[in-house]
C-alpha cells in the first residue's frame, strides 16, 4: 500500500496538482515580508495579511516569496497559515520548491492527516527530489501519532529497501515510541536488538522511550533492567531516565526502590526536577506518609525546585484522606500566595476533600475562588459537590443546585454520574418517585443510565415494595444491553428478604452462580437473617452449610445470626455448638457474639454462664457495652438478686460506659428493688440521657415505689408541659429536680 501511494499521488480535497510557472516578483514586497518573519519580533498574521492583499490587488508574487513564506510560517508551527498560502500558490499556478513540500507534509503531519502527507511525498520523489531523513521521520511521526504503528513500519521497511533511505536512529526512535505507546514492547525490543545489528546504535532517547513503555506497563523491573543495560553501553542516564523509572517503582507501589534510585541520581550530582519529586511526593501522599512528604516538599524548595500545581494536588489528595483538611486548607493558601494558579483539578481535589469532611461552606467558596480566577467549574466540580450535599443529607439544597445547572445552557453538560448523585440521594431519604423524575430527565437527554443508576433505583424500589417498578427497572437494564453485576444480584436478594420473598432470593443466589458470579458472605448472611427471623432455623442451618460447600465460606456475621437465632428458641446445646465450630473455624468471637450469648442467657435464666462469658469476653479484651450490662441487669432483675445488681452498677461505673437510654431505664428499674441507700446520681452519666416515655414512666415508677407520700400529679405536668416543647429532659437533671423538691426522697447525695 506504501508503494502504491508513493508512486501514484493523487489529488484529494486539501490539494490539487500543481505545473510549474516562473517570473520575478517586486523586491519590496519580499523584503517587507521577510523583515516581518525576522525574529525576535516576528509578525507572522502580520506577514500573511500583507501577502493576501498583494495576491488580492493582483500584484505578481514570486515563487521564492511564497516559497520563502511557507517556510517561514511552518517553522514557526503556523501551520494553517502556511498551508493557506500553499493553497493560493496552486491557485496561481506557482510550482513549491523541496522546502515547501516538506513543510506541507508537516502541516498534514500537524493535522494528524499522515496519509495525505504520504501523498505529498510521493510527489516530491515524482518531481525528482531525493526525501531526506527529515521528511521521512515527518510521515513516521505523522503515522506514530495516529497510532498506525503498522503503517508506519510498513513506510519504515518500504523507504529502507526501496529508496535506499537507512533508518536513522531519530527513525528508530519513532516507531519504538509508537509501538510503546500500543503496548506492543516485545516488538520494540525487537527492533533495539535490530539497531545493534545494523551499526545505528541506540541512544539515550531510545532507552528512555523503551523504560517508559514498559513502565506504562506496569514493568518497572523490566524498565530498571534496560536502565543497567544502558550503563553497560556507556550511556549515562540523565533526570528524565532516572524519573521514569523512579515514578514506575512509585506507582507500582515500591517506594523504597524509588528513593534508592533517588539517593542514586544524587550521588552522581544528577539534580532531580519537578517531576521527579512530585512522583515520590504523591507515593508517599498515597501510604499515609504525609510528614515525610511535607518533608520531601520542603526539600524541594531548599534545593531550589519549585513545585508546581501538579505537586500541591498531590500533596493536598493526601492531607484529604489523612483527614488533614485543616492543613490542606493550609497548602491551598500558600498554593494561592506563591503565585502558583491552580487548576480545575487542584480545585476539584479540595471539592472533593471539603465535601467529605462535611465542609459544603468552604467547598463552595472554592467555587467560588475559581469563577473569580476565570477557572469554569466542571462536570466533575458540580458532581462533587452534588455528592457532599447529598451525604450531608441536604439533598433539596443538592436538588436545587441541579435545577440551576441544568437549565444553564452556558452551563457544563451533565453526565450520568450527575443524574445519578441525586437519584442516589433522593433514594436513600426513600424519595423513589422523584428520583424516578430525575431517571425520566436523564433518558430525555438522551442519556443513557448504567449499572449504578439502575442497581440504585432497583434496590429502592425494592426497599419501598415497589417490586413491579423495581422490575421494571430491571427490564429497562437488560434492553440497553447491561448485564447484572454482583451489586445489582445484592440489591435484589436483600430487597426480596424485606418483602419475605425468601424463595425468590435463594433463586437469585443460583442465578448468580449461573452467571458466573460468585454470591458474597453479605448475599448469604442477607438470607440467612431472614430466614431466622421467620423460625426457619433447619432452612439457615443448610444455608450456612452450603456457605461452608462453596467458595464463599462463612464469616463472624453468618455465625452470629445463626448463634442468636437458635439460642432465641432455647435450643442451647445447639448454641455451643456454632460457637466451638466457628472456633474450629479460625473465626473469632467479636463485641456482637459476646453481647447476642450474654443476652440470650441472661433471658434464658442462665446467669452463671452468662456472668463466664462477660468475664471471657473482657479478657479477651473486648468492653461491654451498654447492651451487654442491660441484659444482665434485666437477668438479675427478674431473679431479685440484689447483690449483683449492686456489683454490676459499679462495673457500669468504673469502666465508664455510656448509657443509652434502654440501660438508664433499667438501672432506675432496678434502683426501686435495691437498697434505699444506693446513690442513683453516682451511677448515672454526668452529661446525662434525654429521657423518652418508658424511660420517664420508669422514674416515676420508681419514686412512688419509694414513698407512699409522693404526689405524682404534681411531677407529671413537669413532665408533659417540658416533653410539648419538644424539649430532651436529661436523667440527672430531673433527679436533681426532684430532690430538691422531694429531700425526704434521698434521691442525691448529700
């Protein structure tokens, strides 16, 4: 095909064939053009115009001026001013020299047109020229760029053996970029081995290109190789060799090769640049390391590299997930007092980092900051934000920031990620209908919804009942030619557990299977609940057994489930058990096992053994929590055993555990069947607990149990008139009331 087009140039609609025409021209238009071109104050749009009006006002242009000019804008990369030229050339019947046809095949070249600059240069060798190796490097780039690598090897092989033109290393280099740049590096090391062979050594150039590629790759140790090779043929590495590979190691994960190679390049006085910091930087960003990347910038500064916008992002991402917003705000200013402009995607990074610490405020003034600058917002800058507003639960404010984009034609254009940041908002407030409004937007758009969209929407209409529309949904998923994921089989399982569609759910796990997806610990444990909420604990037993069957094993949560459900019914021995299986296991109890065993014993009567395992459960180094004392006191309770109660109420505040207000309930419960000289105010929190009904008919309760000469009307007012002003009363406070108007109640201390 080369061949072909090299010996048959045809005509195309950027140019038509030309015959030569000769005559002199005026010495003052070429000297003005000419003068206008010089450096350093080149007026090129300047030189083009002058040219126009003398073509325009029919003043004779000679073939040396336009020839001169074409040269002359091309060299100075104004390409389309120069092919303009050209084609006003063949329009006067103005035959281009050799100069001028190579700079047209760089204007195609610059067009990313390599087939029509193959056609110029096959009209260049039907003119009689000779291609130099520039022009036949131009084609190569021309097509490398492209990525018609083939095309280019194939010009590559033609100009070689059939123009007598041999490669250069320059050539070499080119099409070793090219099949880089296409993954194809065993094709690229092909021809390195070829270059040795054919006495047009590689260069420094080539090694760089080669260790690149195969960094890209993620092949650093392949890359370090080429690097030792290099050194063995004499060929030193400079900063841009060095840094390749010290970013692969870096974002392949292997920060220590990286600095080793680091400490390298110092001790051959080889200074790092920019590059080579931010990449050492942004690895450390990413293992949490920030004050040795804080460090790393400083060191920077002190050796004189000043660090770009690129560095900050790095090192203000990192300060962001180290939960560092402060400091990051912090860089973001001295970003701003250096000079340094940020970019749309600096300023996204601190959206993004503003808006998950719940900072909406500050993130919209960086908004705010970029329009001042003349930097526009993004797509990805309002879907960050539509993120942070919907996660902060204020998703009318996300809504009506929606509504503003959208109907801002000088807006940006709104992708899926947008509309899905309000559908997931709204559906996780259970705001289906509307969130199926903005799905109807979405596809009036002409956009088209993916896997989250519908996984989000099938899920919620699943959690509200609406299993018609949730099929829907599906159908809508599967005509667009998008295929379930393991997500969307979750959503599905746990939205048919809610409605009890149990058989519908275990089909779904054999569908997974079918699928080729393998169902998770999460799909199973989601059936295996609801089964034991419904009393179906043989159903949950085998599906704990086809967990262990599969590759999917059961985990702490499935044994949880389980131990809870089958104590629940008082089948104990059964109970122990799951325990010592999950034991046998490798699985080891954790706060919730503890707490559902200690809980069902305590109800089950078996104080002894739930009193073992607290002990246990504490030596394990796991604390109770207020769940955990609640049942035990409720156990004790109901057997009258004072002196445990008593023993559990110092526990309770010696280790300092937080009541709820289950547990204060209990506590003041159990105070009216202790001892009168029990200091209610020790055991209670000294921040308090809001009070709820239960917990106020408790105290109350409690107080007329203690004396018979309490007039309970007149607290209950208090109660009512405080509780209509949507007012939380705290436990201590009330006592503290009461006391003081009831001292004969003994209720504080003294």
């Amino acid at each position: 095909m080369i061949r072909k087009a090299l010996h048959s140039p045809r005509p195309n609609s950027y140019f038509k064939l030309f015959s030569s025409y000769s005559s002199s021209s005026p010495l003052d238009l070429e000297i003005q053009l000419r003068s206008l071109c010089e450096k350093p104050n080149s007026q090129f749009s300047e030189a083009f115009s002058l040219f126009n009006r003398a073509i325009e006002s029919e003043r004779f242009v000679s073939a040396s001026t336009c020839n001169f000019l074409v040269h002359a804008l091309t060299r100075s990369r104004n390409y389309d001013l120069s092919f303009s030229v050209y084609e006003k050339m063949t329009h006067l019947r103005i035959f281009p020299n050799f100069i001028s046809l190579s700079c047209l095949i760089a204007c195609f070249v610059d067009a990313r047109k390599p087939k029509f600059a193959l056609g110029v240069l096959g009209l260049v060798l039907k003119r009689g020229y000779k291609a130099n190796a520039l022009v036949r490097n131009l084609v190569l780039k021309g097509f490398c760029r492209n990525g018609e690598v083939e095309m280019a090897r194939e010009f590559f092989d033609v100009m070689r053996s059939y123009y007598s033109l041999p490669p250069d290393v320059a050539s070499y280099n080119l099409i070793i970029n090219g099949l880089c740049k296409v993954k194809k590096l065993k094709e690229a090391l092909e021809l390195l081995v070829q270059m040795e062979v054919s006495g047009c050594p590689p260069n420094l150039v080539t090694y760089t290109i080669l260790m690149d590629g195969f960094v890209r790759d993620g092949r650093a140790d392949e890359a370090f190789d080429l690097l030792k090779e290099m050194i063995e043929f004499d060929l030193e590495a400079d900063v841009v060799a060095y840094t390749t590979l010290i970013s692969g190691f870096c974002n392949e994960g292997n920060f220590d090769r990286g600095y080793k190679l680091f400490d390298e390049m110092l001790r051959k006085g080889i200074a790092p640049n920019v590059v080579t910091y931010s990449g050492l930087i942004h690895q450390l960003c990413k293992m949490g390391k920030l004050i040795e990347a804080t460090e790393m910038l400083n060191e920077m500064t002190r050796r004189g590299v000043k660090p770009d916008v690129v560095t900050y992002t790095s090192l203000l991402d990192g300060l962001f997930k180290g939960e560092k917003a402060a400091k990051a705000k912090e860089i973001f200013d001295v970003i701003l007092e250096s000079g340094e402009e940020p970019t749309t995607v600096t300023c996204n990074v601190m959206i993004n980092g503003l808006c998950k610490e719940g900072l909406i405020g500050d993130a919209f003034k960086i908004v705010e900051m970029m329009v001042e600058k003349g930097l526009k917002p993004d797509v990805v800058t309002y879907n960050t934000l539509l993120m942070g507003l919907c996660l902060d639960e204020r998703v009318d404010e996300a809504i009506k920031l929606f509504g503003s984009i959208s109907k801002d034609e000088n807006s940006v254009a709104l992708d899926v990620i947008t509309f899905n940041m309000i559908i997931m908002g709204l559906c996780k407030e259970g705001r289906v209908n509307e969130a199926v409004e903005i799905y109807d937007m979405m596809v009036r758009r002409g956009l088209v919804g993916n896997l989250v969209t519908y996984n989000t929407l099938i899920g919620a209409s699943l959690q509200m009942g609406m299993m018609n529309k949730a099929m829907e949904f599906r159908k809508h998923m599967l005509d667009i030619g998008l295929v379930p994921n393991a997500v969307t089989y979750s959503v599905m399982i746990n939205g048919f557990c809610m409605m009890r569609f149990l058989s519908i759910a275990k089909g779904l796990v054999c569908k997974m299977r079918a699928s080729g997806i393998i169902p998770s610990a999460i799909d199973y444990n989601t059936i295996m609940a609801s089964l034991c909420i419904e009393g179906s604990l043989e159903q949950a037993r085998k599906l704990l057994q086809e967990m262990r069957n599969s590759n999917q094993g059961p985990n702490i949560v499935s044994y949880n489930t389980l131990i809870d459900a089958t104590l629940r019914e008082g089948d104990i021995s059964s109970g122990r058990e799951l325990v010592m299986e999950m034991l046998n296991s490798g699985l080891e109890p954790d706060t919730f096992t503890y707490s559902t065993i200690i809980n069902r014993f305590s109800k089950l009567g078996l104080l002894d053994d739930a009193k073992r395992v607290l002990e246990k459960m504490v030596s394990s180094g796991l604390k109770p929590d207020a769940f955990v004392y609640d049942s035990l006191l409720k156990g004790y309770y109901s057997k009258g055993e004072t002196k445990e109660i008593i023993d559990l109420f110092h526990q309770i505040a010696n280790k300092g555990v937080a009541l709820d207000q289950v547990l204060t309930n209990t506590i003041l419960m159990c105070v009216c069947h202790c001892s009168e000289d029990v200091d209610v105010m020790e055991i209670l929190p000294h921040k308090g607990v809001a009070l709820d009904q239960v917990l106020t008919n408790t105290i109350l309760m409690c107080i007329c149990h203690c004396s018979e000469d309490v007039d309970v009307m007149e607290i209950l007012p208090t109660f009512s008139q405080e509780a209509s002003k949507g007012k939380n009363i705290l436990s201590n406070e009330l006592l503290a009331k009461l006391d003081k108007s009831f001292p004969r109640l003994g209720l504080c201390a003294g």
